[in-house]
C-alpha cells in the first residue's frame, strides 16, 4: 500500500508515533522515526523487520534547525525527501486556566502547534526543491481541540489551532499535490495517559461510547490510510477516532 514511500513520523519513539511507524513499516514504507528523545526513536526502529531499510533520528519539532537537519539526513539516505509525514509529538503542562503560568502555557503551544507548522514547512520546501508533485500529511489533533478539555487550555487550543492550521495547509498545498489531514484522537492507552487520576478515567470512559480507551495502533491504522492513496480525495478533513467520545 506504501511500497517506494518514505515517511517521517515526529513523536516517532512512543505511544502513537511508535504505532504509526510500525503500520507504516508493515504497508512497506521506508520509515524516518524522530523524535526528541534518539534512543526512543532508536528503539521504534529496533523493532521493525529489516532495521536497516529505516532511520532513527534525533530532533525536536520546535526546533527549526533541528527539524530542516533531520529532513536533510533523510534525503541523504533515500536520495528523495520524505513525501508521507506524521506530526505525532506532543506534550501536555494541565493546570486550570486561573492558575496557569505562561510558561506553561507557550510550551505546549510551541510543541504542538508551532511544531506542527515547522515540520509541515520544511517538508512541503523539500518536496518542492526536488519537484516532487505528491505527498501526504496528517496532523494528530486531539477530541480536545474540538470539545476542549478542563485543565488543559493550552492543550486544548494548541489541537484546536492544528485543526485550523490543517484546513489552511490543505488549501495552500493541493495545487502542489500534497494533500493535508489530521486525526483527532480520543482517549488512548499511551504514557501520556499514564498520570490520569482513576476518577477521571472513569469519568471519560462513561462518556465514551465504546467505554473502552483505544490502542495506539487503532489511531495508527487512520493514519495509514490517510496516508495512502486509498484516501486520495481527502484533504482537510479532520477525523475522529474516539469510541464515540464527543460525537
Ligand atoms: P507519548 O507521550 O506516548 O509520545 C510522545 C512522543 O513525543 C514522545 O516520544 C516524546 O519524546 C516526543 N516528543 C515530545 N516533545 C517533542 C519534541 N519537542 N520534539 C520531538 N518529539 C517530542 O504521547 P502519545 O499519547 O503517543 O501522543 C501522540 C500524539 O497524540 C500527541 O500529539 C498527542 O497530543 C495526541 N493525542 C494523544 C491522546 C492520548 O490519549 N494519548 C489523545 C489525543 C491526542
């Protein structure tokens, strides 16, 4: 389904990212894993069959120097820029708003929507500077940046401003081919997930239809197929996959 591509996935060195790499891996996508932490995204490619056909690359997605060397490493390898691009990475700073401090607030921002823009940028460049004329980008919003989320606006606008940020990209770069989506994700079994108190896990789950979480690889196979040419007239959508969550 992916056979020739390459695909760089942000965030690629665990919970979701790791999911999206290894479904890529498996469609037969060359995969670039990033991520902040190297040996994470090390790990991610350790993982897959035939290692050496993948890279693992150190890089910070709020970083522009970081995000163009990483682009940069992986044309070296595949003689091509990436044309299949996931932006995974993310981080939470929960605080209600009364008390929160810019600080946290601008980090969030900075990873999750700025991230978003950097990547996406330096990636559409590369695609052009080698006249590449097709690729596809997806985006992980969250159901937050639809319904927005107690103790988490930051959080919540950071996903709310990839959905927007999303739709605009779509616009800008269907000319050139490169259709842009993103996945809004409910509630999954990831370490981000980790420190929720029990009472509010219960409290989402019964708001959840499926009263389940979902398993990273459940968002992954969304991200595999807007990947893919079997979604090839899709462009700006934003897709839920929550169990129902906020429908
Ligand atoms: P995770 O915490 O398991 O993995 C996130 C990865 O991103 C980590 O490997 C971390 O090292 C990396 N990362 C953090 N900051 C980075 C930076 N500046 N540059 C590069 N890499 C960085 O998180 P998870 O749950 O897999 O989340 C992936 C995406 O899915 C995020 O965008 C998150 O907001 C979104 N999401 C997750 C949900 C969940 O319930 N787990 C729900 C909705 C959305």
């Amino acid at each position: 389904m992916l056979s020739g591509k390459v695909a760089l996935v942000t965030g690629g060195g665990n919970g979701i990212g790791r999911a999206v790499c290894r479904l890529l891996a498996r469609d037969g996508a060359r995969v670039v894993a990033t991520d902040m932490d190297g040996s994470a995204a090390q790990g991610t490619i350790n993982m897959l069959k035939g290692p050496d056909d993948h890279l693992a690359l150190k890089m910070d997605v709020t970083d522009k120097a970081s995000v163009e060397s990483a682009i940069s490493s992986a044309i070296d390898k595949y003689k091509a820029p990436p044309c299949l691009i996931t932006n995974a990475a993310g981080i939470i700073r929960d605080s209600f708003m009364l008390q929160m401090d810019e600080k946290a607030f601008m980090e969030v921002l900075d990873v999750n929507l700025k991230g978003t823009y950097l990547v996406t940028q330096a990636a559409t460049m590369a695609l052009a500077e080698h006249d590449v004329s097709s690729g596809a980008i997806v985006n992980i919003s969250s159901i937050s940046g639809k319904l927005g989320t107690m103790g988490q606006s930051n959080y919540s606008a950071s996903k709310a401003g990839v959905i927007a940020f999303t739709k605009s990209a779509a616009m800008e770069l269907a000319s050139m081919g490169v259709r842009v989506n993103c996945v809004l994700p409910g509630f999954t079994q990831t370490s981000m997930v980790a420190d929720v108190p029990d009472k509010v896990v219960k409290l989402i789950l019964k708001m959840t239809p499926l009263r389940r979480m979902a398993e990273p690889e459940e968002i992954a196979e969304v991200v595999a197929f807007l990947l893919s040419d079997k979604s090839s007239f899709m462009t700006g959508a934003s897709v839920e996959v929550t169990g129902g969550l906020g429908m």
